[in-house]
C-alpha cells in the first residue's frame, strides 16, 4: 500500500532540497518502478531518471520520459546495441562504462552511431562494487572515445553509505572520488558536463559536494533500513505491506510470545544487513521485531508489553530493502486517508536486463 499524502511530502522535500542547493535531481526509479511516481518526480523537476537496465528504460521512455541515465557498466552486444539505438530515437540516453574492455566492446556493437550514446565513467567512490579508482577514469575514458562514444562525465554510487553512522563519511568520500576522477577527465582533455552522485542516505547532507546532481531512490517509500540508520521518520513511512495474522502463540516453554503473518520473503523480500534488528518493522508496534522469514511467513516476536493480535487481525509492515518489494508484486494499492483510491501497475517490474 502507498500513502499518496505521504508520498507527495517524499518527493516534494527531496526536489525542494536539491533546488535550494542548485543540485539537479535525477531519481532512481528501479525503486518504484511505476510510470505515475516517475511522473510526480519529473513534475516536482527530477530533470530525468536514472534506471539500472535497458529494460527499465524501455518502459519509462515509452512511458513518456526523455532523459535517462542507466547507472550500470553495461556490457553491450548487438542484441543490446540495437535496443539502445531504439531509446535513443525517442530520449536522451546515458550509459555507465568502468572498464576499457567494456568501452571498447561497446563502441564495436553501436557502430557508427555510438556518439548517439551518451557514456559517463563509474568511479568506485568507498562501496567496492563496481567503478575504477578515480585516478584511472581518464584511461576509460579514453578508449570510449576512441571507440566513437561521447563522454560526458563521472558517477559513482556511496552504498557505504548504508551503515550505522557511514552516511557522513560516505558522501566526503564521494566528493573526494567525483572531484578527482572529474579532474582526470579534464586534464585529459574532456568536457566534463555531468558529475553524478547519491544515495537516499546521503542525499539530504548539505555538505560541500562537487555533484552536479543526485540520484536517490529509495526517498519516495522510505523503508526499514532508512528508518533504522536513522535517514527518515515513520510519519515518513510511504509504503506498507498488508498482513494478516494466521497464527499467534503465547510464552510456554521457553517459547517466546510470537505472531505468523502472510507475508514472506515473496512478498517482503529477503535482505537483511548485519546491523538490522529484523527483517521488517511494524509502524504500529514499533518494538515488535520479524525474526524469522520463510517464502510465506513472517514470524514476529511480540513485546511483553503488548497485547498479542489475535488470528485474522491486519497489520502493516515496512520491509527492509522496498525496492526488492516492489519487484515482488504486478500493482500497489494506492491509499488517502485510510481509503482505497487508485491502483498503480508496477510496470517496469521484471525488466532486468
């Protein structure tokens, strides 16, 4: 269920925030995967979208929007050149590049048109996933465009970010990745018009940044994490799952006080970081704690202070990581007030490639 109240104030606060900074938003939308939250973010003056996958492109330039940016070292045969070539006939797209294999693999396949692709060098900013080290961005840079593509800058993700009291020092980390990486491009000749960084936990920092622009995603919904490292508030809480209580035990033996719901990792989605207390949160039972997952159940310890829902009672629960929840599901159940008020497809789910 997504509070479309609490939504609006979501993207509102994020687009107000990077406007009095003079920061570009570019919002990434493998989150909701919806073509109606894209069209509030672009509406709020998101100056595009940011994508993991061609096919999450597909969907959102069909779906109207005319600049994309797919945030990932694509590798790029024919099959993916020539949709590539399609996106570009109808919006402005980027790729991400981190390699010189890759560069070069991906100029061959576009061919003659591969300037029509916008590319920018991945920077590994302190997350070790993906991205060179900075000092070596030129290098990739370099064989893009030899191989006839256009660069235009730098990105880089600080997923570190994504820890008990990392945020801070994830985003001075990112600067320092972008500010050098973007220096290497220009001293070796590029015109560095983009410099593109962000994560939710870092993006509402007002600290010195030499970004151009952002790309969170998590910030519409918020969920369990955020509300655990602290990045956001239950009243900033935009989507819930629906549950119901199929089972409930009292203490005997040993036992704790527990509840099953009809809410599973096929639903819920399964991530679960070292520091989390759970796999989810119970906006209404706060000291309530999911300490178990199976593919249709989600087993709550109950606090001792509480009394125990009983068999058939609703209650909603934040996932952990919602982008995995979206994934999980064909439509949302959109909710004003406490009432139902529309349904929204989730019309990129799927596309993972």
């Amino acid at each position: 269920m997504i509070d479309i109240d609490v939504l609006d104030r979501n993207i509102e606060r994020m687009a107000a925030s990077m406007r009095t900074r003079g920061l570009k938003l570019r919002p990434h939308a493998k989150t909701h995967k919806t073509l109606e939250i894209a069209s509030k973010q672009l509406a709020a003056g998101a100056v595009g979208l940011t994508v993991a996958t061609i096919g999450e492109a597909e969907v959102f330039a069909e779906g109207g929007a005319s600049d994309i940016f797919i945030a990932y070292p694509l590798w790029v045969d024919t099959h993916h050149a020539d949709r590539l070539h399609q996106l570009a006939t109808v919006a402005t797209i980027a790729v991400g590049i981190d390699s010189v294999e890759g560069a070069t693999a991906m100029g061959r396949s576009l061919g003659a048109d591969a300037g029509s692709i916008n590319v920018l060098i991945e920077v590994d900013s302190g997350h070790h996933r993906s991205g060179v080290l900075p000092g070596d961005a030129s290098l990739v840079a370099r064989a893009a465009a030899n191989s006839g593509l256009t660069v235009t800058g730098v990105f880089t993700f600080p997923g570190h970010s994504y820890k008990p009291g990392m945020p801070m020092g994830a985003a001075h980390d990112e600067n320092r990745a972008l500010t050098q990486a973007a220096a290497e491009l220009a001293s070796a000749g590029f015109d560095v018009k983009e410099i593109s960084g962000g994560s939710t936990p870092t993006a509402l920092l007002e600290g010195e940044t030499v970004a151009t622009e952002l790309r969170p995603g998590v910030y519409v919904f918020g969920d369990a994490q955020q509300l655990e490292l602290e990045r956001c508030t239950w009243n900033e809480i935009a989507l819930t799952v629906a549950t119901t209580v199929v089972s409930r035990h009292e203490a005997h033996s040993g036992n704790l006080r527990r509840i099953v719901v009809d809410a599973g990792s096929k639903i819920l989605g399964s991530d679960r970081p070292g520091w989390a207390t759970g796999y989810g949160r119970l906006p209404d039972f706060p000291d309530a704690r999911i300490t178990a997952l199976s593919e249709h159940h989600a087993t709550v310890e109950w606090p001792e202070n509480a009394d125990l829902p009983t068999p058939g009672q609703r209650l909603r629960v934040i996932p952990n990581h919602v982008c995995l929840a979206m994934n999980l599901v064909d439509q949302v159940t959109v909710v004003q007030n406490g009432s139902v008020v529309d349904r929204w497809a989730v019309a990129a789910r799927g596309r993972n490639n």
